[in-house]
C-alpha cells in the first residue's frame, strides 16, 4: 500500500503519518516526487482496518498494490528514477555507457583499455575481478589483485568502476575499490546477497536471471531496496530460449515493458544477449531505439586472446563505430550520448 500526500502537504505532515506507521509496526519508505511525496507501506494492512489514514493532517488518499514488487513499482514512485554517479546520470536523457573487458586479466591489458574507453568519452570502466564460471577449470578472476588494478585505472582516466560481487564475502571486498557493484545472472535470486547489497547503499547493476520473468527481476530488485539501497540499475543481458545461435536471446521487449511497469533505470548488455561480436552493435542500435538507459558492453584489446568471453567482445576499432553508432542514434531520437 502507498499513502499518497496532497502537494501541499508540510514535512511535519509527512513526519506525522511516517511516525504513526512505524510505531504500529510498519516499514516506511518515502519517495518525494517533485509535486508530492508518496510514503510506501510495508507490512500486514489488516492492521490499518480500524485507523482512518485518510483524515490525517496532509493525507491525500492511499492506494493498494496488487504488484509483488511495491517499491520498484510505479504507484510507489511514478517519477523516472535518475541515479547520480560521480560526474554521470543514469536514467535521465543521456545514454551511458559501460564499458570494459569481461575480465580483468594484466595491468598491461586493462590500462591501455581504460585509456582508449576514456578517449572516446565512454563514463563507466568495467571488468571483472570475481568470475563465476560455468566450468570449475576456467579463469576465475584474480580477485582483490584485480579490484586494485581497476582503482589503479580509475586513479589515472577519471573513469567510474563497475564490477561484479559473487558472495557476500566479494560484495564487501569490491565494495572498498569500485563505485558500482555488479549482480550477475547467476546471482539475482542470490537473497542474501541482495540483501547485504541493500545495506551496503552502492548503486547496484542488477542483471536479469538465465530464466527469469520479469516480475521476478523487479522482486530482485525489491530485496534490495527492501534494505534501504534505491540506487538500483536493472540489466537486460538476454535469456535462456531454445535459440542456440546465439548465445542467448536479448529480450528487447523488456525494456519498455519494465519501464512502464517500473521507475528504475534500465540498461542492456549485448554482448551477452547475443554472445557474437558482430551482433553487439546492431543490438546496441536497437536497445536505443527501444529506450534503454544505457549499454554494458564488452571490449578487449586483442578479443582472440581474452581469458574470456573473447567471441562476444569488440575490439578498439569496432567499439569506436559504435560510439559513432550511439551519438547518432541518441542524437536523432533527441538524447544525449
């Protein structure tokens, strides 16, 4: 349930109704909007049957949510979430860009990415230190060598850090050195991580399950903001169909779909929506035009050579196509790149 305020509702209104709901056992959280404030109700509403909310001081109305997912929802916030990171936004009109290795694997190899990301106005650097691979006998990330490495970058182009926590025990190590920490596929119904990523208030890359629905995305995403932590960016980066192609099968659809369902931002990944190089820049085209907020894509020096997803990964001269690709495209659709 959410109690919606009037406009003209003062703080000591809203204090009043926030006050009341606590003391009769509910979570509280409150959403100011820039015409009015919205306070969401987390708990057993039977309990509200014998108190008329509706006669407090600056209480407007209140509403029920049939959706699962309350805080991620629209009724509780109807205002685009836009989520400050450093110098950049994501979720208003400028399409962001994160983009990295899928690993970090040598000072060498993530320096000279990082340079080349920056020259061409990309925001985001992002490689991975802890990698959950399918195979126990592949590359597994250097861990807390690599978290220095990107900090090292950061030190050195200005650019912000994005990179992905496995286990609590990696959420609180990446947590020292990066400025995004990343959920995986294989992590979004990892519950007592999204919790511990809730309370640890660093804005969250939270991607869509192999097989998951989206309203099993958005109650993901409910976990956190659960804790308190709303700075929350949800990642198309395709599902698991009986396609073989591709890698996966990048759900484009869900992009609008979650932004009418939710006020979170929204990005895609095409490099693991599709798993080939060739289809990261006519996907990322597409992505646009259907309204993402952003693109994570996967970029290396010498693709053949990566410890890791090389085929799904552009190298610096494809990747500087589709930054031409995405001021032209964001240009024409009257945003910004």
């Amino acid at each position: 349930m959410v109690i919606v305020m009037k406009p003209q509702a003062r703080k000591e209104d809203i204090t009043g109704v926030e006050k009341l709901l606590k003391s009769m056992g509910f979570d509280v959280h409150i959403s100011e909007g820039s015409e009015r404030t919205i306070i969401g109700v987390i708990g057993d509403k039977r309990l509200l049957a014998d108190t008329p909310l509706e006669l407090l001081p600056g209480v407007d109305r209140m509403v029920h949510i049939v959706e699962p997912y309350k805080l991620a929802g629209r009724a509780f916030h109807p205002e685009n979430t836009v989520i400050k990171i450093g110098n950049e936004e994501i979720g208003g009109n400028k399409v962001a860009v994160m983009a990295g290795p899928c690993a970090v694997e040598s000072r060498e190899q993530l320096l000279n990415t990082a340079r080349f990301l920056k020259s061409q106005g990309v925001g985001f650097l992002r490689g991975g230190a802890f990698k959950p691979r399918s195979s126990p006998y592949s590359f597994q990330g250097l861990e807390e060598d690599g978290l220095k490495i990107l900090a090292e970058a950061r030190d050195e182009t200005g650019l912000l850090l994005v990179s992905e926590a496995v286990s609590e025990r990696t959420l609180e190590l990446a947590a020292k050195y990066v400025d995004v920490i990343q959920i995986g596929a294989r992590n979004m119904q990892n519950f007592a991580l999204l919790r511990e990523a809730g309370r640890m208030k660093l804005p969250v890359v939270l991607k869509r399950g192999l097989s998951a629905t989206i309203e099993e995305w958005l109650n993901a995403a409910e976990y956190i903001m659960n804790e308190g932590n709303y700075n929350i960016i949800l990642c198309e980066r395709g599902i698991r169909t009986f396609e073989t192609y591709t890698r996966n099968t990048l759900d484009l659809s869900s992009i609008p779909s979650v932004k009418e369902l939710s006020h979170l931002p929204v990005i895609a990944d095409p490099s693991h929506g599709t798993g080939r190089w060739n289809l990261v820049a006519p996907m990322s085209r597409a992505a646009i035009a259907a309204g993402t907020d952003g693109l994570l894509v996967e970029v290396h020096p010498s693709p053949k050579e990566a410890l890791s997803d090389g085929p799904q990964s552009l190298n610096f001269t494809s990747f500087a196509r589709l930054m031409d690709d995405i001021r032209n495209i964001a240009g024409f659709l009257g945003r910004e790149s």
